[in-house]
C-alpha cells in the first residue's frame, strides 16, 4: 500500500494517524518531494472509477490562483494529468494507493469499508 500525503497537511496527519492506529503497513512518498506523474495520475483515476476531479486538490492556493475552477470543466483528462504532474499542492490528498483500489481525501468510514477495519 502507498500513502501519498503533504506532511503539513492536517487532513494527512490524521489520515496517518488512523493507519498506524489500526495497524495498516505502508510505504510513505512526500507529494512535493516525488510528485505523482502524468502516468501514475492516469492509472490510478482509471483504476478509481472516482471523476479526475477528484484527484484535484480544490481548496488549496495554487488552485485559486491558477483559476482552475473555471478552467477545468473544459480540460480534458490528458491535459488534468499534465497539470497535476506539475506541482503535487494541486492533487488531492492523501491518496492511497493498493493493487486493488485507490483512495482520495480521508473519509474514515470509505477507509474502514476498503480496508476491512
């Protein structure tokens, strides 16, 4: 299992702080440090089945000044993975990645479905 997170992120802390409380082995990767490629992004949104826009990180500065709002419902998903491959604060995180699933955001109860806690 990865865990992609931003490790200032409140919602990544405690997305972490579930897994080691429940005892879920994981590989950890900086979002900033090793951003997701264009590649890696298109995959695990095909392997989702979740909308790319659930992959962009909406409440984040970058996306306000980049004015994606506007612009995103007229990009296509080759060009939301270009975009997001350049800059890991547009991705939304945490994002948890196995052979089977992929996970967006920390929603405790998704996470205790998926992984059987």
């Amino acid at each position: 299992m990865l865990f992609i997170e931003y490790p200032k992120c409140t919602t990544c802390q405690k997305a972490k702080k579930w897994l080691d409380g429940n005892g879920v082995v994981y590989t950890d990767r900086h979002i900033k440090e090793e951003n997701p490629t264009a590649e890696e992004l298109k995959a695990w949104h095909q392997m989702s089945g979740y909308s790319i826009k659930k992959f962009v990180n909406t409440s984040g500065m970058l996306y306000r000044e980049l004015q994606l709002k506007d612009k995103l419902p007229s990009m296509t998903d080759e060009e939301v993975y270009a975009l997001l491959a350049t800059d890991g604060m547009l991705v939304k995180r945490p994002l948890i990645i196995t052979k089977d699933y992929v996970l967006t955001g920390f929603k405790e109860a998704e996470w205790k479905e998926k992984m059987g806690r």
